[in-house]
C-alpha cells in the first residue's frame, strides 16, 4: 500500500464491536430501562442466547491492555465477586424464556483462568440449567497460559468448555518483558496435546505493534504459530489509548512501531497464514479451511457480536454479567458498574447494577446491520440486506449517511469497488474497513468521540 494512502486513512474511527460505539452509551439508561429490555427480547431475533461471564482479576497488569481489569484481591472479596455474578445470571435467566436456547457462552477478563477452575464449572452447570443448547454450542475462555499448569489445564477441559483463546501475545522475550507479560508457564505443545485430546478447539492470540515487535520479529512468531497448527490465529492490532489506560505510558517510555512497521507487521503475518492454509475473517481472525467462520464468510453470512466473530447460527442476544461487562440486546445495549464493591452490593440486593446503556432507534438498528454486514464481510449488498430486514434499499440508505462522492474518493484510493447495487471491500482497502464502516454512520458526522486507529 502507497504511503499516502496509508497516512491518510490511518485516522481515529470507531472499531464498530458494536454500534453505536460504547462510548455513546448514557448514564441516564436504568435498571428499569435494562429490565424491559430484557422482557422485550424473548419475542425479538436473534432468539438464541449467547452468554458472557467478566472475571475482572489478574495475577498481573499487562501494560498495554485497554480491557477492563483488577489486580487480585483478598480471596474474601474475590468470593463475594463470584457469588454476586451468580446472583445476577439467576435474576436475569429467570426473566427468560426457558424455551429459548444457548448458543454461546464466553469467559474473558481480565484473565477468567485467574480464578479457581471450579467456580468456571459452578457458572456452566448454573446457565445450563435454565436452558437447553443448541446442537454444538461455543462455550469459550480465554486463558493466560503463564500461569497454568497441565491439572490447571486438564481441569478446565472438563469443566465444559469447547474453545480456548490462548493469550500468548508474542514468542519473544523482551517484548513480553517490556509489556509486563508473563510467558507460558508450560511447553505450547504440551497444551496443545491436553487441549487436543478433549477435542476442544484452539486460538492463540497475538498481538502487533507493540515495543520491540519488527516485521521480522513478529513473522517468526506467527512461523511459529503455524507449527503448532492451532485451529484459528487471532492477530490483534495494538490500540494505543493511554486515555483509558495510563500504564500504556509505560509503552511510550520502551517506543512504540511506527505505523509502517505495524503495517508491514500485519500483511507480512497475513501473507505467511495465508500460504500456510488459513483464510482471513475480518479484520484479526483467521481460520482453517473446514472452520464454520470460513464457511459463513463464503456465503457472506458471517456475523459478531461482542463475544467476536460468529456464524448466524451461532449468534445470539448477549446477556452479560460482572464488572463492566455489556448486554447487546435487540434494541438496547447495557453496561455494569466498573466498580467491584458497588456491584457487589447492588446485586446482593437484587438490584441489577446498570451503569449506562442505549436504547437504538429503528434508525439505528437499520444502521447496524449495515455496518456489521460491512465490517464482518468486507462486502455489502444492499437488496439482500433489504429482504433480509424485509424493507426498502432507500429505507436502509437514507437511515445511514450513504454517500455516492465518499464512496468514489475510496474507490479512487482502490480501498472499495462500489456500485448502487452493492459495495466491496479490495483486498487492500481490507485493513480500513473500518473508515469506510464511518463513513457511512449519520453518528459520525458531528462527534466528539475518541476513537483508536486502524493501524
């Protein structure tokens, strides 16, 4: 890609995991406004349930993580953590319809395996127990391999879990060193042996353009991935907010890539998974040839929610508890209070702890489906969409801030191939899907938001 193209559209724009964007949630959105929210979706598609459980803790801070994360506290304070999440799952699966099924249920963090393995087992046996599943849910964690040793490992195999996100990060020492991760406590291919052995799926998680990475650098890493065979790699651009996180400060002081170098990170990774057999699925993942994501993709069927990339099977009205964490209802979205004392005491009183949330206009779930289209497909057909939402194609225009002369300006820079009839992303433009995704939301014409770049 021209260096041009590269600097003018590596700019701030939303990253569109949901939309609208979190940060246009309202502290004005209540308990109230979330429970007919939830009363509201049993009759509303997608009528699977997808379920996301927040560990907040970790052993350790991770310098550059953006998530929403605490130190480890007195066992105490962690218990009554755990027994409020459970509290809350009952207050919210008893005011669902037990005719509905699981489809996913996904552990993150923080880091989930900070907690005792048990507990992991207590929350599968209590969701399971509201609901029937469908045929081959996803029920995944994500694991800090550093901390983790083969009965750790075993343990979680049968505390029913059928997916494990491995956050390795890097292979490289100091790049783990300078970034205060800890590297994984047991050979990769002795974890791969006990997680194959359960037939559980695996990810490992990557990500680039952090201190000490080099396009060289973090090809050998993937090289390296690629030996272990993993059924999917996740490579996770960096997003350096030290707004939201002061400790990615740290990272300024060690020196971060520059933007070409991050660039050059991502294709050369990409080039190296892509000879190796693996398809790319937006804008992080990439799987084998038999993985569902693959398929859904060929059929332009692929979809995601918060808990990431999904097939339209699989997909579900998420429903989340802890700290932080955020329903994406059919036509609300709610958040928790990001302080574990007050959550605990809320929710020991019944009282769902709300923090904000949104309610979406007809507008705006026109809007959203739209950009996941975009953003999941890299393409965008406007009359499938329209049988689909079973409306107009000028219905589903004049709801977004479509843009015939914004369209040709990407077309001219080769990141789209556009007509009336649809718009596609060039394997090129791949990596800014996400300007063309602002482009056309009517949110992003007069914001004030902060966002991170693509790159």
């Amino acid at each position: 890609m021209k260096q041009e193209v590269l600097e003018k559209y590596n700019i701030p724009v939303p990253r569109y995991t949901s939309y609208p964007p979190a940060n246009y949630f309202q502290d004005s959105f209540t308990e109230e406004n979330y429970l007919q929210a939830i009363d509201l979706s049993n009759s509303q598609q997608p009528q699977h349930i997808s379920i996301y459980i927040h560990i907040p803790f970790c052993r350790h801070l991770c310098f550059y993580c953006g998530c929403n994360s605490y130190p480890m506290m007195s066992s105490g304070i962690i218990e009554s953590y755990l027994k409020a999440v459970q509290k809350e799952i009952e207050i919210v699966c008893r005011r669902l319809s037990p005719d509905r099924k699981i489809s996913q249920i996904h552990y993150g963090g923080g880091s989930p395996t900070a907690i005792p393995v048990t507990w992991l087992k207590v929350f599968n046996e209590q969701i399971l127990s509201y609901f029937d599943c469908i045929d081959n849910p996803e029920i995944a964690i994500e694991c800090h391999p550093g901390y983790l040793d083969a009965k750790a490992w075993k343990e979680l195999t049968e505390a029913g879990f059928t997916r494990f996100s491995l956050g390795v990060q890097d292979f490289k020492e100091d790049v783990l060193k300078t970034v205060n991760r800890r590297a994984s406590l047991l050979p990769m291919e002795e974890i791969f042996a006990i997680l194959r052995n359960a037939r559980a799926g695996i990810n490992l998680d990557f990500i680039y353009g952090l201190p000490y990475q080099t396009e060289e650098s973090f090809t050998k890493t993937i090289s390296r991935a690629v030996e272990l065979n993993p059924d999917r790699v996740v490579t996770f651009s960096y997003a350096h907010v030290p707004w939201v996180n002061k400790r990615q400060l740290k990272l300024e002081e060690a020196g971060l890539p520059s933007q070409t170098e991050k660039s050059r990170m991502y294709e050369s990774a990409k080039k190296l998974l892509s000879s190796c057999g693996y398809h790319s699925i937006g804008l992080d993942h990439f799987v084998q040839e038999e993985d569902e994501l693959k398929i859904a993709l060929q059929n332009k069927m692929l979809h995601r929610n918060f808990q990431g990339y999904c097939t339209r099977r699989t997909t579900g009205q998420v429903y989340a508890f802890g700290v932080t964490a955020i329903s994406q209802l059919s036509t609300a979205y709610m958040q928790n209070t990001k302080n574990i004392t007050t959550y605990i005491e809320q929710v020991d009183k019944g009282i769902l702890p709300v923090a904000k949330g949104y309610s979406l206009s007809k507008e705006e779930q026109i809007t959203r489906e739209v950009i996941t289209s975009l953003m999941c497909n890299y393409s965008l057909n406007w009359q499938e969409l329209a049988e689909r939402l079973k409306t107009e194609v000028e219905v589903i225009k004049s709801a977004t801030a479509y843009n015939e002369q914004i369209l040709q300006n990407f077309a001219d820079d080769h990141l789209i191939e556009w007509n009336r009839e649809e718009i596609n992303m060039t394997s090129e433009g791949a990596l800014f899907v996400r300007n063309v995704a602002a482009s056309l939301d009517k949110l992003m014409l007069h914001s004030n938001k902060t966002f991170s770049k693509p790159v």
